[in-house]
C-alpha cells in the first residue's frame, strides 16, 4: 500500500467504503471495465494527490464564499483587494492575448490558475504534497483545458472550425490535416509534462536537501521550489488563454 498522508488515510477511514461502491459501479457501466482500471488497495482508494486536490477545492470554495460574504464598497477587505487584484490580473491578460471577448473566459482561467498555483504550493507545506508531482494531475487540467477551447472554437466559428487544420492552400488539405490534429494532441503532452516535470523535480530536489542537510541549506531550494510553482502556474495559465485565443480568433 502506498504511504499516506494524514489527510488521505483520514479521508479513507471514513469514506472507503463508498468510494468503492462508485468505483464498483462505474466499473461495470463504462469503459473502466474494458481498461481495468481499478483502485490499487481496495482499503484505501483515495490516493494522496486525490485528497490533496479536494483539499484546494474545499480552500477554494471557502475563499469564494468569504469574498461574496465581505463585499464592500466602502471598507472592503483583504480578501476582496485579493480577488480583484487577481480579476485584474486575469482580465488584462486575457484581453492582450485573446482580445475582443475575452471576459467570458475569465471565470475559467481564473480558477484554472488559482486551482494549478495552489496545487504547487501544498509541497511547501510540511505534511503534504503537491498534487501536480503526479502526472495524472496535470494531465487531467491538460484535458480539460483541450476539451474547453475546441468547445468554444466550435461554439465560436461552427463548422467553419474545421478550416484552422486545413490551412490556406486547398491541396494541401490531405497533408496539414493530420499533422494540425496531432500538433493540437501534442498540446496535452506539452501542458503535462511540463508541469509535472518541474514539479515532480522540485519535490525530490526539497525532499533530497531536507534529508541530506536538514537546516538552512534547504530554504533556499524551498525559495526555488516557490518561484517554479508561480512560474509554472502562469505558463500553464498562458499557454491556455493562447489556445484558446487560436481556437476563437476571427481569422481563420
């Protein structure tokens, strides 16, 4: 069994057993069956990057909430001078990159880079683990990230969407066809590994240090291993806005 964390071997302690039954029932109505996919310990089907995941979503909602709680013209708070430092933010990049629009993606790429940066940043935290070190979590952004800016490519331009494979010269239709679908598949690996390689390498380099030399010689690799969550973060906030930028722009 996979060592735990406190907060997973809690989380498995108490809801195991239902998580199981979905497990089961997924199992045995869709596609899992055909994969095998199934937990690695039955006793605890949670893992440590599941349960670090829930843990920023239950961080985050708890922030939404308290903003929408304390608005004030008057004498707003900090977390409001927080969220609309962060808005801002959102909101002018995304206007420089995708341009007339943009507003309505905001809600998206604001929770995909508060969700990613917070993720990075539980390995600072003694007791946990960024869930990001494991590839199956950057890998599912990947996904969802691919999956929303065809939707709005689609949504954008209909059938005309088709025309971003295909190029400006008609008979090279056969040839840029496939080579556009798999460069837009190759933007899922990009976004993972990327992420998950720096990471995955930040983790072992902070935990590699704290082993060898347990005071001061780490904080500084503590200090490197903040910058590369904040930068990877924004690169894979960045790269997103950009596709989707492609995906709706006027021009194709």
């Amino acid at each position: 069994m996979p060592t735990q964390l406190l907060i997973t071997q809690f989380l498995n302690a108490h809801f195991a057993g239902p998580v199981n039954s979905l497990l089961q029932a997924l199992h045995v109505n869709t596609m899992l069956q055909a994969l095998h996919v199934q937990p690695i310990s039955p006793t605890a089907p949670i893992t440590n990057s599941f349960a670090m995941e829930l843990l920023v979503f239950v961080v985050l909602v708890a922030y939404f909430v308290v903003v929408r709680l304390t608005l004030s013209v008057e004498k707003p708070a900090a977390v409001q001078h927080l969220a609309e430092m962060t808005h801002e933010f959102v909101s002018e990049q995304g206007d420089q990159i995708i341009g007339h629009g943009s507003e309505r993606f905001t809600g998206y790429l604001t929770v995909l880079l508060l969700f990613i940066l917070l993720c990075n940043l539980l390995g600072l935290i003694p007791g946990l683990e960024s869930p990001t070190a494991n590839v199956v979590v950057p890998l599912g952004f990947a996904l969802v990230t691919f999956i929303y800016y065809h939707y709005h490519g689609v949504r954008a331009h209909g059938f005309a969407y088709i025309k971003q494979f295909l190029g400006p010269v008609w008979w090279l239709y056969p040839l840029l066809l496939p080579i556009e679908i798999i460069s837009h598949f190759a933007r899922i690996l990009s976004l993972t590994v990327r992420l998950y390689a720096n990471m995955f390498a930040g983790d072992l380099l902070s935990l590699a240090f704290f082993s060898l030399v347990p005071i001061g010689v780490p904080l500084v690799f503590l200090g490197l291993h903040l910058g590369v969550a904040v930068v990877q973060a924004y690169v894979f906030f960045l790269l997103a806005a950009i596709y989707l930028s492609l995906a709706v722009a006027q021009d194709h």
